[in-house]
C-alpha cells in the first residue's frame, strides 16, 4: 500500500531541495525523520514536515503502525517561477527567478 503527502509551492528551488531528498529515500520512515532533524538546512525542515504529514496519513487514514513504513520515494518537482528584475548600471535591468518546487513523500508498508 501507499501513502502520500504533498507540500505544495513551497518557496525554496528544487535544486536545494533535492540534495536532502536524496538522503532520505529507501530509507525506513522513523529514521528518516531522525535524520532530517539534524541536518541544519531549511530543506531538510520542508522536507521533514512532508514527511510527518505522510505518516499521519498512513496512521489516521489506512490505521499502519508508523514502525513498518518504508519512503518509497522523495519526489520533488518544479513549482512556478516568480519572475523577477534587479537594475543594473546605465538604466538597464537583470532578470531572475524565484524558484518554488513541490514535495511528494511515497511511503509503503512492508508487508
């Protein structure tokens, strides 16, 4: 069985996000949170309350024992841009993005 959690638009590049999304998949969900909350970056915060949500949703709504669930995996796609400009010299100006993404946690039961 799965069980999702989705954060949407959160407001950090995809990027950044995914170098601590990699770190937590394949691995079982109570060490992953462990995990999460010693790495000191506002991705692995995002990413670790994706994560809490995901396992209320498979304790609240499909009654599973938080021990046995699995992160299947640690999606994170690209969000809308916030576009942006910085003036530079002679008038003119520069162009730049705000990056959001989107998280999705897959866990899965052993069994």
């Amino acid at each position: 069985m799965q069980i999702q959690a989705y954060t949407k638009y959160a407001r950090m590049s995809p990027k950044k996000l995914r170098e601590v999304a990699r770190e937590v998949q394949g691995r079982n969900a109570a060490e992953a949170l462990d995990l999460l909350q010693f790495i000191p970056r506002k991705s692995a915060r995002l990413i670790r309350k994706t994560l809490q949500s995901a396992v209320a949703n498979a304790e609240n709504n499909e009654n599973l024992v938080a021990d046995s669930l699995t992160v299947e995996r640690a999606l994170i796609e690209e969000g809308p841009q916030l576009k942006r400009y910085r003036p530079a010299s002679r008038g003119s100006a520069h162009p730049y993005s705000k990056r959001t993404s989107h998280i999705r946690i897959v866990l899965s039961d052993e069994s």
